[in-house]
C-alpha cells in the first residue's frame, strides 16, 4: 500500500479525524486496504436527522475509498420491532444516498427509486443481525468451552445489586466457578425453552472489579419469549446488543466500526469478543453524535410526539425524521451538503438549526422554478383596464436561468396582493404600497394607489389603483401579484420550528421536553391565492414563491388540479437581494 494520501487529496489537515485513521489503515496495509463500513439502525422508530449524519459519513468513506457500505438491522429486540420501521428505514437509506455524488440537473421529485444508487456500494438487500442467530449462538458455546461465559441464575434486580457501582468494585455471581459441562448442558436447556423469562442468563467471565462496568461479566443471552419479525417463534433466548453488534460486523468483514460517543465504554467489550473468538475485528472508532438547536432527536422521545398525536405522524414535516424533512421539500443534495458541512467531531455539541435551513435554500435557489403566490390576500382594482381584458405577460421560471423557459402569467382588472405590501401609514423607508405612492407589480408595471377601501369596521378591503405597463421608470419597490379571476385558491402550510427552546430536552422540575412545544408551528392558510400554473403543479415538486419562501406540493393531501403547498423555508434576504433587479 502507498503511503501517500489517497488520490484526489493531498491537504492532510482538511481530513477529518476518521479519514485520517483510515488513511494511516490503509498506509499501514491493514485489510489490505479494504474499507468497508456500515450502518446499523436498530428497527424501532424512524431515521432521523442525526441518524443521516451516520449514513452520510459511513457511505461517504465507503465511496471515497473505493469501498463498500452494508445496511443492516441490529435487530435483537423482539418486543420493539416492527416490519413497519424496517421498510421505512429501507426507502430513507435508498432516498438518502440515491446519486450520492453524481452531478444532477434539475431533480424531478419523488420516488428516489427512479434515481439510480451504486450498485457497488449499497448492497440492494439489507442485511439483518437476527441471520446470524446460529452463529452467534455457536460461537456463546464455544466461550462456554474455553471458561469464557457461564449460565448464571441471578434475577435481574440481584444482578444490578451484584455488578457494583462506578465507584465500588462488583461481587462475582455465585455462579462464576460452574463446570463448562454444567454450562453447556444448562445453556442447552435455556434454548430449549425449560426455564421461564428472564429467569437465568448467559453471561461473559471477564471482571467483575473491572473500572469499566460494561466488562463486569456482560450478559449474552436472556430468555424472552417473544415473538421476532423475522425469526418468529425460532428462538426464546435473544443476543444482547453488545454481543451481536460487533460479531456481526465481524461476520460481514467491516473493516471500520463508526458509532457514536456513546459506545466509547463498550469498546473494550467489543474487542474482548473478537479477541477471544478470534474472529475477523473491525476497528471501532467514536464521533460525536449530531444535536440540532430546536430539536429532540432521541427515537423515544419522537415515538412519544407521534403516538400522543402532538404531531400528525412520523412524516409531519415539523419532524425532524427523514421522513418528515422529505415531506416538508428536503431533498438528498441539501442534506448530504448538510452533513458534509458540519463536519466529524470527537466532542458532543449541538448544531444551529439555521444551517440546516441554509443547506435546502441554497440547494433550491439552484433549482426550483419560481412562481408568485399571495398568501395573504388584499384585492387590488386596476381602475384603468377594463372588465375582461387579459394582457398575457411573460414571466422567467429562474431569473439566473434561461435555459428553464418562462411562462405566461396573466394581469386582469383585478389582482391580489400581499396584506402586508400596503401599509396606509407607512415609514419613510417603507417601499412598498401606500396611499399616493408607487410600486412594481413583478413582470408587469407600476401601480399608482389612488383610493383605499374600508370596511364599517376600518379594515382595509380593496385597494384602486392605475396601471401603468411602463417599465423603464425607477421605482423603488417590487411586490408580487396574482389575477385575481384566475387564481388557485390553495392551502398553504407554513412551518416554525416544533420546540419553542433552543434546547428542549432542557426542562424545568416538574416539566418534560413536551412543554417545550411551540404552539405556533403550523399555521394553516386556507385562502392563499396562486398563479394559475400552479393548478399543474405535481406532488413531489418544489417551487419558490417569489419573496414567499420555498414551496413543496404535498405527495399525501394534494389532489389532481388543487396542490396543497408546504412552506420549505423561508427566503434568506429580501427577495431583490436574492434574484438580483427584478424586471
Ligand atoms: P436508540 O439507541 O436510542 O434507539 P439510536 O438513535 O442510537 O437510538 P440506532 O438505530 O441505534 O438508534 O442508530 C443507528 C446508528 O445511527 C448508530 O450507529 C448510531 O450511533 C447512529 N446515530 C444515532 N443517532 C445519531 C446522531 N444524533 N448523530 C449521529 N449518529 C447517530
Ligand atoms: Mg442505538
């Protein structure tokens, strides 16, 4: 193997961490050179934002290095499973990494199965721990064998007392010093199914005075009768995590183990049964997991959200489930830019959530067409063009981008404008609408507000203004506008973030992360007033309403003809700013 760095990289302190790792791995001829990496979702929820971090960093190694990268499922808790959360995981994963690298035009939306993956990266199968059942089980027999693990009959509440505590050393189980022969015939008889739940274990002979608890004779199996996706009634004893996870990378040849700080401690574990099995060992290494301000991202707490119904299921675009970012207009390129931003750390820290806002506007000012939608109505009379007429304006799909073609808007006598574009006491610096004055209508011309209509209660209700088509004059502001006889009237859904807090897990005595919440995270308009071209507008797609934000049709309640509109975020500046001088 060359020592230099890997082709295509030669600024060794721009690598992360792991990268470097691998690098002296490789230099030093280990594997021989292989990477391979993996993901191992436990399928008991639905991926998160924090769970894409670990995709997007161990199939990004497994592609820089010209290696390959496993899914599969540490799935030895029978009671928390379900088929449900496998399929999910599946189709993120495949969402997540479809075209991982590849330069893509204009992303049509959907399905990422449209999309082609690397084949020789993603193995199209998922792989699943609970397959290797057996070998796991003869490979507890073979530690029985050699004095390494033994049956002990300890309840689980004697066991807590026995194991000791961080500062006082365990006791050993009365069991320690059974005979292999009585071990093996007992261990026989748990599979067997002779003695009730929970009623003896399979533990290893390691330490019992050992600092690190997670060495104080682990337990391997327990007895549970339970019922496993895909092993049915096989079994009635169950691996514990740590003594599946790492054989389990062994058994695939995993060449680098990247978990998160969490499993620091475990890892003398882990490489205790590799070492005394004398299996193929993967290398464990630890980063930091991914914390995002305004978020939770643990499974129990986001399982919570769903079965209390404070959101409207795994896929609420408030969530911050990948599922819930697809629905709310994420795509694979913004948040594998994300992830690729934040970087790989060694210490714990949380993440502002505005990058990953910035990450999808910067992917979409790219890419989504525009479109202008008023989401707050205010009628607006052209007094001088007359009832039915239409004049037939050409509008550009991306001010940047010729090649996206243009499309044709109409003006009519009636219009709608922005609530907030009109002010009728407005500030020197307001430049838009008010009594007297002037703006742009996008595409179109200026308008002169001539008369203010009120209601009996004073609210404003019609404004009458000229239409002038002449562009050339200087005028200082630029709204946006729709005919009002052929707009689509719409739902629109805009989002803040779900937990009002910066930290929501941080609750005072007496209150969970739930009061956290923030009430107002979803406002729904019902009344918003759209370009007509929008009737078209196909689930799945992303457009921006010039100065709006960024618009996802919703794939679950958008029907043929009336497209219900997710708001995907916001606009980072004033929408000149953004686009450049409007026409
Ligand atoms: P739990 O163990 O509480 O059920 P988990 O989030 O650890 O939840 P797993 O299914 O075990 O869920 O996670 C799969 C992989 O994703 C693990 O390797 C884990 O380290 C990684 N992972 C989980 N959460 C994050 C996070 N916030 N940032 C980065 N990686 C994460
Ligand atoms: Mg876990």
């Amino acid at each position: 193997m060359s020592p230099d760095a890997p082709a295509g990289n030669d600024k060794t302190a721009s690598r992360n961490f792991i990268q470097q790792i691998i690098d002296a791995d490789r230099a030093a001829g280990k594997n021989a050179g292989r990477v391979h990496t993996r993901f191992p979702p436990e399928p008991n929820g639905y991926l998160h934002i924090g769970h894409a971090k670990s995709i997007c960093l161990n199939f990004g190694l497994a592609k820089e290095f010209g290696g390959k990268f496993n899914l599969r499922f540490d799935d030895t808790n029978p009671a928390k499973e379900e088929q449900e959360y496998v399929d999910s995981i599946v189709d993120d994963v495949n969402w997540l990494i479809a075209g991982f690298g590849e330069t893509e035009g204009f992303r049509v939306q959907g399905s990422a199965k449209t999309s082609s993956t690397e084949p020789s990266l993603l193995n199209p199968e998922p792989f699943f721990a609970s397959d290797y059942f057996d070998q796991l089980y003869a490979w507890a027999v073979q530690l029985i064998k050699d004095g390494k693990a033994y049956v002990c009959d300890l309840t689980a509440e004697q066991m807590r007392e026995y194991r000791g505590s961080l500062t006082a050393p365990g006791k050993d189980s009365p069991n320690r010093n059974r005979t292999v022969a009585e071990n093996l015939d007992l261990f026989e008889q748990m599979r067997a199914g002779k003695f009730a739940d929970a009623s003896r274990t399979l533990r290893a002979k390691i330490d019992m005075a050992s600092p690190n608890i997670n060495m104080r004779d682990p337990v391997l199996y327990r007895i549970k009768r339970a019922h496993h996706h895909r092993t049915g009634d096989k079994w009635c004893i169950y691996p514990s995590y740590d003594y599946t996870h790492g054989q389990s990378d062994s058994i695939e040849g995993i060449t680098h183990s990247i978990c998160t700080l969490e499993f620091e401690n475990h890892r003398p574990l882990y490489d205790w049964f590799c070492r005394e099995l004398g299996i193929h060992h993967p290398q464990q290494i630890e980063f930091a997991r991914l914390n995002l301000t305004y978020a939770v991202m643990s499974k129990r707490k986001l399982l919570q959200l769903v079965q209390e119904k404070h959101v409207t299921g795994w896929d609420d675009p408030r969530m911050l489930t990948i599922r819930g970012l697809r629905r709310r207009g994420y795509t694979p390129e913004a948040m594998r830019a994300f992830c690729e931003r934040i970087g790989v750390a060694k210490f714990n820290s949380t993440i502002d959530m505005a990058w990953l806002e910035d990450a999808i506007r910067e992917d979409l000012n790219e890419r989504a067409p525009r479109a202008m939608g008023v989401l707050r109505p205010l009628k607006v009379v052209l007094t001088n063009l007359k009832e039915g007429e239409t004049i037939e304006l050409d509008a550009p799909n991306h001010p940047q981008k010729p090649e996206m073609g243009s499309r044709k808007i109409p003006l009519t006598r009636e219009i709608y404008i922005e609530q907030e574009d009109f002010m009728e006491e407005a500030p020197k610096k307001f430049f838009r609408l008010k009594p007297e004055g002037e703006v742009r209508l996008r595409c179109a011309g200026i308008i002169k507000c001539d008369e203010v209509v009120k209601d009996a209660a004073g609210k404003v209700t019609e404004l009458r203004c000229t239409f002038d088509p002449d562009h050339s004059r200087k005028v200082k502001g630029t709204i946006h506008w729709v005919s009002a006889p052929n707009a689509l009237t719409a739902e629109v859904r805009l989002y803040d973030h779900l937990f009002g807090v910066e930290n929501p897990d941080n609750a005072p005595e007496g209150k969970t992360f739930l009061d956290n919440l923030n009430p107002n995270s979803l406002e729904i308009l019902k009344d918003a007033k759209l370009e007509p071209s929008l009737k078209k507008a196909k689930p799945g797609t992303s457009f921006q309403f010039e100065r709006t934000g960024y618009f996802y049709v919703d794939p679950v309640d958008s029907k043929p003809g009336q497209p219900v509109f997710n708001r995907t975020s916001t606009l980072r500046d004033s929408w000149t700013k953004e686009q450049g001088t409007p026409a």
